[in-house]
C-alpha cells in the first residue's frame, strides 16, 4: 500500500513474519528508505495492509489466519488506527497493534452463511459517498477448484463498508452478503441503492442455574466429569476459582491427549461465559501453544475452541472448528482471531440454530471494556454435546496455570 499525505509518500509492506512496517518513498516513489522504517504491527499476526485515511484518522486494514483452508479457512479483517501515518496504531478498546497481546478490531469476519475465509481487501468510495471493500471469500459448500481438493477456491466479494462510531465494519456488522447487494455509484450523479442496518446483538437470557458454576465451594460439582481425568494435584477449587495446570497435550486433529472437563450443554440455543486468567507473560517468545478456554465439545474431533492462546511472539484468542470425519484431502482443522486478551479474558460462545445448522459466534472482553465479535462457526455437535474447560499446550506446554473465575450458561433471547 502506498500513500501520500503532507507532501511524503508512504509504503506500508510486511507479512507475518516480520510484521507490518512503513518506510517513506523518494520523491519519484521509486525508491524506500531504509532509515524511516518503523513497525506498525505485530509480526506473527497480519499481512495484506491498507490504509483508509478518515476523518483526521489512518486506518490500517490487515487480514489474520489463514487465507486458504478450504471450508475451514477463519481468514478475517481487522482494524487499528493513529492520527500519524506512522502510528502508534491502537484498536477500538485503545489496544496497541504492537503489543504482545495483539490489538485489532473486527472489520469482516464469517457470519454463519456460505461465505468463510473473508479477507485480502482492498477499499474504494464510490460517487454517492459510499465505501465499498473488495475481498476474497471461500464458499463452504464449494471450496476447491475442480479435481484439486486443496486447492482452495477464493472468487472476489465486493460489499458496503460503512463506519460506526469511528469504526469501519463491513455491512454495518452484518458482514458477509450470500444474495444480491444494491450496486455502487459508477458514475457522477449516480447515487446508490445500498443503506445500512445494523447487526442486532445478541441477548442473553434468564441464568440456566443448572449449566453454570461460580466455584464458590472446595471441590467441582457433580455436574462436572472429565475427558481423560488429570492428575488430582494438577486441579482443584478454592477462593471462587477453578485453578487448572496447562498440560503438555493437545486436542488438535489425532493429538488427542488432553483433559476436558464437561458438563452437560443446554439443548436450546445458549449464551455460555467465561473468565479466564492464563499466566503466560503478556510479552515475549515462545510458549507455543500454551492456551486455555471454553469449548463446545461435541468429541475429541467434533468441537468449537475459544481460548487465549500463545502463538510465538503474540497472545490472541483463537476461535476454532474441529470436524470428522470429512472427504478425502479435506482439513479438519481450521481457526480464526476475535479480540485481545487481558490479564483476565472473558470468553462468549453464543449457540443458536439456523436453517437446520448450529451456529456458534465468538465474543472475548478484555477487563472493563466492551464486548468483542468475532466471526461464526457451523457445526453439527447434535443434542450430546457439553461445555468444556481446557488448559493445554502442545509440547512443551506444560508450566502454567490457568484460573477460570466462573462458568455461566444463559438462554438466548430470541
């Protein structure tokens, strides 16, 4: 991406190894220099950057995860944004893009259609005003190029960008379209047919009593039973909390090591909360993939993930799908990025059936800020499935505690 505001050209360039930088151009826009460059984001996190210059602000736009996991590709949009075009860029709750604890906010993410893996974007505004971002996008249902399964299939999107509250988010947050969208402005004097509505959030209900613990007592309840029981020295329950020793396994495709504990899952649709403290430090490398969370477990290979994760350099909180069993050459793993965590991270999984599928959206916190939404999962986890608690790592992940302060299950409103 390369711009040009006060007179000097501007290249951001970089991928995620080695993060997003700037450097600025010569007059001639031929050359960079290298003794301008600074790093605007995190590595080990974004590629695919454009600025989107608005209202005395720079946006930089970047693309997470992967681009190109056939039906399970999580490829997202997210946002930072500085008043320099060479930063510090901070995301909607003011976290820096360069922390450790990586900031961005959700720009375009799946929301539960055919459409996954919405990312690699472009921005333009058309003659009425309107903007409009171009992006690739996967269809679940037809993933790959024909007679090449794992050749992943990305045809080009084009929906409105608009901007709530200073923030851009595509479709005022209803994200990806599956059915025909009023056209941009082509041309002066064209105005366009397209208006807003926002997304609707979603509300939780009355408190299912039975689903939910506040660990207010010195042992689990008896609504609780263990996936592969762990040592009794590695968990117990005091202070109002669930301490739970991250264990070097995993719960990933056929390492399917590590402990679960469960309790039965409402059978409607459901809101379930977490709070979850992991002591990993906030900053450094590398504690991979040291992680703890909630899970809607359906089995060790059926299964949503939301869990505050170490991954390198960067603590995220990573959403993702586990399905089999599934075609030849087809993946059965596949994962996206909500917002950062915190020193307490809470967790939102909101379970609700559409269309004969059973969706489930990601939602994290960070300590006193607001809710963040992320992108939507469809699963088939059926009427057996249960909440889950984990704290793991592959190899060697071993050495850290996880605290959850509660576990609350409530009905969805309609």
């Amino acid at each position: 991406e390369v711009i040009q505001t006060g007179g000097t050209r501007y290249i951001y360039y970089g991928s995620y190894f080695g993060g997003i930088s700037v450097r600025e151009l010569s007059p001639d826009g031929l050359r960079s220099d290298p003794a301008t460059q600074t790093q605007v984001a995190i590595d080990n996190k974004y590629e695919g950057s454009q600025i989107v210059q608005r209202d005395g602000y720079y946006y930089l736009l970047m693309s997470a995860t992967d681009c190109c996991r056939g039906p399970l590709t999580g490829y997202s949009v997210f946002a930072g944004r500085s008043r320099s075009p060479l930063g510090p860029f901070v995301d909607r709750e003011g976290v820096p893009l360069l922390a450790g604890r990586a900031g961005g906010t959700p720009v375009l993410s799946m929301n539960g259609n055919r459409w996954v893996g919405t990312g690699h974007h472009d921005v333009f505004t058309d003659f009425d005003g309107q903007d409009w971002m171009l992006y690739h996008a996967v269809d679940r249902h037809d993933p790959y190029f024909s007679g090449a399964v794992g050749f992943t299939k990305r045809p080009a999107l084009m929906d409105p960008l608009d901007w709530i509250d200073g923030w851009p988010t595509v479709r005022a947050g209803r994200w990806a379209s599956d059915k025909r969208m009023p056209a941009p402005a082509a041309q002066p004097g064209d105005t366009t047919g397209y208006r807003p509505r926002l997304v609707r959030p979603e509300r939780p209900g009355a408190l299912v009593a039975a689903a939910s613990d506040e660990f207010t007592g010195d042992r689990l309840d008896d609504a609780w039973s263990w996936v592969r029981q762990p040592d009794a020295a590695s968990y117990g329950v005091g202070g109002g909390r669930f301490r739970f020793a991250s264990q070097a396994a995993d719960l990933y495709i056929d390492s399917n090591d590590a402990s679960v504990l469960t309790r039965p899952a409402p059978r409607s649709n459901y809101v379930v909360d977490a709070r979850v403290r992991l002591d990993v430090p906030a900053e450094g490398c590398c504690f991979n993939f040291v992680q703890a969370g909630l899970v809607a477990y359906g089995g060790d290979d059926n299964f949503v993930k939301l869990t505050h994760t170490s991954i390198f350099n960067t603590r995220q909180t990573e959403f993702a799908k586990e399905v089999a069993p599934v075609p030849d050459g087809y993946p059965r793993y596949g994962n996206t990025v909500v917002g950062p965590p915190s020193e307490w991270t809470d967790l939102r999984i909101v379970k609700r059936s559409r269309k004969g599928e059973e969706h489930y959206t990601a939602f994290t916190r960070q300590e006193g800020k607001p809710w963040v939404r992320g992108g939507t999962w469809t699963h088939d986890l059926g009427g057996e499935a249960r909440i889950g608690l984990v704290s793991m790592g592959s190899p060697p992940g071993s050495g850290f505690t996880a605290e959850f302060d509660y576990v609350r299950v409530r009905r969805l409103r309609r």
